[in-house]
C-alpha cells in the first residue's frame, strides 16, 4: 500500500491537470483515511498499452487512464521516434473529434511536436478522422495524430498515431515508439513549444472536393435518413451529398449535434441494440428509402433498409458487398481487400471481375497496406472506397456510394436488397454474423483461448471442423495474432479472437447455402439462420462461455 500511495503521489505532483491532479489527491485521502483501494490500484496497475491501435481507456489520472501526462507521454515518445528515424524538419498533422478533453489532448502533442523542434498542423475544428488521414497526405507530413475513442463510451478517449504513407501505424513502429514513450521522464520536463499552425477550412474543402469527384451522373431520387450519433460527421456528410446532388437528408435532431455525453444512446456504436432506434422511427414515419448512419468520428458508415418486417441494419459484410459491386460496376481496378474475419463472399466477386483479392489481419492499418488497393472492408462497417487519397476507413465516402447505389436501383423499381439477393444467386448466400462476448475480468478471455487450444472441436454446430489455424502462429500471407479459425464443412467458417480496442471476446461466423433456384433466397436465408445459431451454441459450448 505504501508504495501505491507514494507513486500516486508523485503522479499528482507531476500532472500539469488542476482537475485529474485534484480527483487523484480526493483518491489518494480516501485511502490514507483507511478507505478501499481499488479505485487506486486500478488507476496504477500498469499502464495504457500504445500498440496499433494507440491508445483508448477511460479518462482519469493515473497511467492506466487517459489523461494528459499520458498523452504528453505519447506526444513526446512519437517526436524523439521521429527524430530517431530521420525527421528532423518535419511536420506532424494533428485533429481531433468532441469528446471531453479531445482538444485538450490535441492541443499538449502540439505543443509537444514544436518543442521537438518538428512543425505541428492542427485541423481547425473537430473533424472526421478520415480527414486527418488525408490531410497527412496531403500536407506532406511524416506523421499524423487523431484524438478520438471511435465509437466507444462517453467515458472514454483515445490517440490514433499515423505515419507519413497516411495509414495506422504497424509492427515495428508500435512496438519502437513504446519503447521511446517509456523512456520519457517527469512530463514537466518535456519540452513545450507553439501550439502550432491551425489548418485553414480550405483543406476541409479539399477533402468534401475529392469525395465529390467520386460521385457520377445518375439518378439522386432518394429519400435519406441520417444520424451522425452525436459525432462530428454531420455536417460533413451534408455538403458532401448536397454536393453530389441528392436532397438535404432528414436528420435525426436528437443525435445531429457533438456530443461527448452521447445522451440518447448506451453505446454510441451503430452497431449496438438501440443506437439506430431513432434513425428508424424517423425512417419509417417519412417513408424514407434509406437510413444511413455515422459513428461518432464518422469514419465507418452504417445503413438500415425498409423490409416486410420493419426496417433492418445491413450487416457489414452486405455493405462491404454492395460496395465492391458498386465499384467492379465501373470497372475500378485494383486489389479487392479484406480482413479474414469478414465475409469470403467479397474473393468470390472480385474473381469473378478478374481482380485481384487479398486477406489480412483484422484493422484496417493492415487493409491500408494492401499493393494496389482498389476496395477494402472490414465486417465492423469499416470502408475505404478511395485509398488513392484516404488510406483508412471513411464513413462519409462509403456513405455517398452507398446513396449512389440505391439511388440507381430505385430508379430501376429494385432496392439494395434485391441488389444482395442478385450477388446470393450468382455466389451463394453468405452469411455471417457475430458472437461478442464482453467481460469484467481479462483472464476470462485467457481462459477461454486456452480452452480452445487444449481441446479443440471436432464439429461446430452440427459441421465437421476440416481444418483449424492457429493464427498464433503466423503464416507466409499473416503475421501472428491472437485467434483461432475453424474451417467448417460446405464453406462455413468460425473465426475467435479477442477484441483488440474493448473487454470482449469475438467469435465471428459464415455458412455459405447455395439458392436453389425452385426455393429461391428466403428460403436460403432460412436455412443459413438456422445454421448460424447452431454454430452459436457449438462455439459457445467449445470454449466454455
């Protein structure tokens, strides 16, 4: 206990923050007056791990939370690995989304980068992060910095590093950049500078252009339905569609404003229950065609459709289908992409087109960095539909091509259902869904791995296991990760990996049911819902969850 309270001690004494400096000292007097300790012990039993996906934990002081000794930390760790790999009269861009303490953050690795001596760009208001992505780029800097949690809790926020080629950070620059944020001293002693140069709206305006260019002449008949879910996309996606034509879109008044407390939603992901509820009411009380939706930075892009039952969330794989259908349409060429835990159904039509496919690891740094990217998606409504100047997922771009395309089958009497039913007969019905199992005690995660490494199934609901990878392992086309991948009989797959970004354990499924032309695809969508919840029961039941 002793030494707990003296490293909190010296925590406090070093964070240059009067209002996480004074709730660490409130932490630190209720235990020295014999109160309990677990709030304490958590806030310093190690540290925010900076790997590739940066950083994100829950703010508060300590180093276990995201604060702004943390983030100097970082801020100084990435300039002294910059100047260690040859960047000495760079720049580093930096933006921002509105969460508490966001500009904050933005506003200390500034300040940081000019007192390394390197120049620092700061986006002029909050932004999109696929913004930052293409202003690294587009500004010529050697790194770029994104403070945002995505879409996790309103307690929490976050630090995406990128580095010149405008893509998230990999092996070995995560690793080699912990290493230097590790070797930083007292954050009062970290050299402080200007709080560098604030980005005029003229790249924002180079931006909304470039996504614009995307958009080709056809029908713009469409009746839209939009949320930003609290974010910073809401007026982005706005000009970007008045721009391509459409109609201003109907959006959802209750989530149309920045909101860090995300009041109307348990999780401000659109893949949660609930999150899409509004967007969906207000859909079906104007008739609308379309529900298209935004995470808080807007950098993955969600949709909703009317059906006989309601309206209905696509999935990510079927957006991530109907927008490689969109594009082999107009014949881009290029690599098809994905990450292994989404749906097989994309290799199928990128053959079909004669293009090449690819498959890596989950996360979009390893998309980006696909050889002649022409599409790439991952199941978690993550979209690049333009790599040539957004080497990341982009929520508006995806959103405008997702438009594009129902506004082109709409005027042809079909929706974008019947679009799927089209690629269902061509190529089978795929189907995938999602088991997500979140946890309170990390160890659960462990022990469920281990479980299934020590003894492994021979069947998943009811379909014989063909093969089993352990990705652990690495192979010639993946480097190593955590999780297991089940190859099931008739193409059906299960994939099991721990979340890299929350507390959960994921386990991913597919079954492929060939249309039987007689029966058609209901019928096909019927018997691939009964084989996904067997698959369900048989991985839980396998890995003892």
């Amino acid at each position: 206990m002793t030494e707990l309270l003296t490293a909190a001690r010296a925590w406090a004494a070093d964070d240059p923050d009067p209002q996480t400096r004074a709730e660490l000292e409130a932490v630190i007097d209720e235990v020295e007056k014999g109160g309990d300790a677990t709030d304490l012990a958590d806030r310093f039993t190690g540290t925010l791990e900076f790997g590739t996906a940066g950083l994100r934990g829950a703010l508060g002081a300590g180093p276990n939370r995201m604060n702004r000794v943390v983030v100097t930390r970082a801020a100084a760790g990435l300039a002294q690995y910059l100047l260690d790999t040859g960047v000495t009269h760079g720049s580093v861009v930096i933006g921002y989304d509105a969460r508490h303490n966001s500009d904050v953050f933005a506003r200390d690795t500034a300040e940081v980068m000019t007192g390394a001596g390197l120049k620092a760009y700061v986006l002029p208001r909050p932004l999109p992060t696929p913004l930052l992505a293409f202003a690294i780029r587009e500004l010529g800097c050697a790194a770029g910095v994104m403070v945002t949690a995505s879409h996790n809790p309103p307690q929490d926020n976050g630090y995406k590093v990128y580095l010149g080629d405008g893509s998230q950070i990999v092996p070995p620059a995560d690793a080699e950049i912990a290493s230097r944020i590790a070797a930083v001293g007292a954050v009062g002693d970290v050299p402080r500078g200007t709080a560098g140069t604030i980005v005029g709206e003229d790249l924002v305006d180079r931006y909304l252009d470039t996504i614009a260019e995307l958009a080709q002449d056809g029908p713009r008949d469409l009746d839209i339905v939009y949320t930003p879910l609290h974010g910073v996309g809401g007026t982005t996606v706005q000009r970007v569609l008045e721009s391509a034509g459409f109609r201003e879109p109907s959006i959802v008044e209750q989530q149309e404003q920045p909101d860090p407390d995300f009041p109307t939603v348990a999780f401000p992901n659109p893949e949660e229950p609930g999150a899409m509820d509004l967007a969906m009411a207000l859909a079906d009380a104007r008739g609308a065609d379309l529900v298209v939706a935004n995470d808080p930075d807007a950098d993955r892009c969600a949709a909703a459709v009317p059906g006989p039952h309601g309206w209905r969330m696509l999935r990510g794989d079927e957006v991530g289908a109907l927008l490689a259908h969109a594009l082999l349409e107009r014949g881009k060429q290029g690599t098809y992409a994905c990450s292994i835990v989404s749906s097989s159904l994309l290799g199928k039509m990128a053959k079909a087109s004669g293009q090449p496919y690819a498959e890596t690891l989950t996360g979009f740094k390893w998309i980006a960095r696909v050889d002649g990217l022409a599409f790439g998606y991952e199941e978690a409504l993550g979209y690049c539909v333009d790599p040539e100047h957004v080497k990341d997922k982009d929520g508006v771009s995806a959103l405008l091509l997702l438009c594009e395309l129902a506004a082109e089958a709409k005027a042809e009497g079909r929706t974008l259902v019947d679009l799927l039913d089209d690629l269902a007969v061509r190529h089978g019905l795929h189907a995938t869904d999602q088991l997500s199992v979140r946890v309170t005690d990390l160890s659960e995660i462990a022990t469920a791995m281990e479980t299934l490494r020590s003894t492994p199934p021979t069947e998943l609901g009811g379909l014989a296991v063909e093969g089993v990878d352990d990705l652990a392992l690495g192979s010639p086309e993946l480097p190593p990760t955590d999780g297991l991948r089940y190859r099931l009989a008739d193409g059906a797959r299960v994939i099991v990996r721990p979340s890299g970004t929350e507390p959960k354990l994921k386990c991913y499924l597919e079954v492929v049911v060939p249309v039987n032309p007689e029966d058609g695809v209901d019928a096909a969508r019927i018997a691939a819902a009964g084989r996904l919840d067997a698959l369900r029961d048989g991985i839980k039941a396998a890995a003892g969850i």
